[in-house]
C-alpha cells in the first residue's frame, strides 16, 4: 500500500478516546474483529497534556541510540510522519506493514527489533 493511499480515520470522542466505530479500521485494520473490539473497549484516554506541555532539559532522543519502527499502513499517525520523527531522533528504522497496533498485530516483529536494540547497547 502506497502511503499516499493513508486517509486518517481516526476520529477522537470527547477529545481523548478513538471511536469505537471507527477503531478496528483506524487503529489495528489487520488484527480479528474481537480483537479489534477488546482493543476498541479497552482503549486508554490519550493524554492530551502531551501535545501540550513544554518539554524542559535535552530530549533523551538527542544524546541516547534509539530505534523505531514505522507502521506503513498506520492509519492513525501517518507512516511519512512516524519515519520523519524516527529520522529527526537518528533512530535505527524498521518498517512494518501493519496498523497502529503493531505491537499488537505484530509482536514477534517488534521483539526483533527491541532485541536488536538491547543486544546494540550491551
């Protein structure tokens, strides 16, 4: 899927939370419907103070190795702004197609890639 083709769907209820009927789409398109709707029932309010709150001190990202992986067919936070962020903090990138929920959907994957990260810093 070209990342051309990422309409964001997410749509916030009360300015914190995915819709409900819009999540299994939005946030984890690959996983089964009754997992999408465990994860949809589940789901925790985004902390809306983290868009907002000035950052104070150096950004870890800025002086620690990081490494990140972007989720190409992420509906939530487009694939173009994810690796733009992971480039911006010098990460090691993985790219995954997977929705928003790769941990989720993914997780051998994500392991790879957190493995790869513990045995590159010892």
């Amino acid at each position: 899927m070209s990342t051309s083709d990422l309409t964001p769907t997410v749509v916030l209820v009360h300015g914190a939370f995915v819709d409900a009927a819009l999540f299994h789409d939005a946030v984890c398109a690959e996983a089964p419907a009754d997992v999408a709707d465990t994860l949809a029932r589940t789901q925790r309010p985004a902390s809306l103070a983290a868009f907002a709150t000035a950052v104070t001190g150096t950004p870890a990202w800025q002086r620690l190795p990081s490494w990140a992986v972007v989720a190409t067919a992420d509906h939530a936070i487009h694939p173009n702004a994810e690796r733009d962020m992971a480039k911006r903090a010098g990460s090691e990138i993985t790219e995954i197609d997977a929705s928003h929920a790769v941990p989720a959907t993914h997780p051998a994957d994500v392991a790879a890639v957190i493995a790869r990260a513990v045995k590159a810093i010892g």
